[in-house]
C-alpha cells in the first residue's frame, strides 16, 4: 500500500470511528522529506489517490491539483519540531470539543489515556483555524505528548505511525467523555504526578509498537 492509499485508509477510519462530520478534519503522514496531506473541504468517501496532495516540510505544493488542508501549518509545525511524529491526526470528536469549552487541561485519569496521550491532555490557547497562531498554540500545548485539545475547536493528535495517531485520538477522546461523565458524579480519583510518570514511560519502553 501506498503512501496515498495510506493516508485515504486512515479518512475512511476516523469517519467510521465517529470522529469527524461531513468534510471537517484533516490527515497527514510524513514520509521522508514529503508530506502527503488530505485536501481542503473533500468528502472523504469520494476521496481518491489523485485528491491527496503533497507538500514539503515548507510547506509548498510538490504534488497535487488540489488545495491542501487549510490547517497544514499545524502539520507542518508538528513535523518539524517532531521527529518522532509520522502521523498527524485533526478531527472534531464531540467530548474533545465540550472540554476544549471549559477546562485548560484533562488530568491523568486513565491508564491507558496516560500511556498512549500523555501525562495529561492540554488544551491550546484558541487561535483562528489556519493561521499560525493555532499552530503556535497546539504545539506549545502538545509538548512531547501524543494528544492536544484545540480551544473551542477539536483534537489533534499525533504518532510515529497510523495506528498510533488513530489510536491515540480514539483513546483521547474516550478519556475527554470518562472526564464529562465523572464530573457529573462526584469527586474525581486522579492519578499522581509519579504514578502518570511511570505509565508514559512503559508505553514509551515497553507497549510502543514499531511498523
């Protein structure tokens, strides 16, 4: 499978996931010095080879008919600050976006939230939706996690593959939806500092898989 083909696999993933509507969101994998990256404002069920475009680490078109997505700067942004990053994933999931409306951070609550997101999932100062600001914003907020709440926005999450970055906004999601619901309950049991520590760590030594 191409790298193209990659990337359409992936749309068609998040979409059966639930994580995005209608044409919102947007899909990136780095391989080498190129970015392959979903088009602006395309039905991903129509998404073929041909519509995905690529750029490189600047930026500029190399490849591709199409407008890239709107939000390449943040792509951008994660890649070059981020070696470690081969996938960047932008979607709009709902509890994502309720907690991007009310709070500045979701704290390590989960097992597996910490391991595969980060310590904790920040959310970004708000910046307008393509601009360089937001991504300023997101990458200051996303540090060397694998997880970003966007202010009043969506998710952004990245992984050395796919799967991670598939993975790691399933999973931030689920963790933004246990929040909402245990806040309605009562007080929260919230994993320490030390604790939140050593579970990011075994992921990264020990659970991590390598394609």
């Amino acid at each position: 499978m191409n790298v193209k083909q990659r990337v359409i696999e992936l749309c068609q993933k998040i979409s059966k996931e639930g994580l995005v509507k209608g044409t919102w969101g947007n899909i990136s994998i780095r391989e080498g010095k190129k970015v392959y990256i979903t088009p602006s404002g395309y039905p991903y069920d129509k998404m073929k080879e041909e519509d995905i475009v690529v750029i490189d680490l600047n930026g500029k078109i190399i490849e591709g008919f199409r407008k890239p997505s709107s939000e390449l700067k943040v792509h951008i942004a994660i890649y070059n600050e981020r070696q470690d990053v081969n996938c960047v994933l932008h979607t709009h999931p709902v509890y994502s976006s309720i907690v991007s409306l009310v709070k500045d951070f979701i704290p390590p609550l989960i097992e597996d939230g910490v391991m595969i997101c980060g310590e904790r999932i920040n959310v970004s100062k708000y910046g307008e939706p393509g601009s360089w600001d937001l991504a300023n914003n997101v990458l200051n907020a996303l540090g060397t996690n694998n997880a970003v709440i966007l202010k009043n926005h969506g998710l952004v999450t990245v992984g050395e593959n796919e799967n991670e970055a598939l993975t790691a906004s399933i999973v931030a999601e689920k963790t933004a939806q246990i929040y909402i619901e245990a806040l309605k309950i009562g007080e929260i049991s919230i994993l320490s500092e030390e604790d939140a520590k050593k579970l990011r760590e075994k992921y990264l030594k020990s659970y991590r898989q390598k394609e």
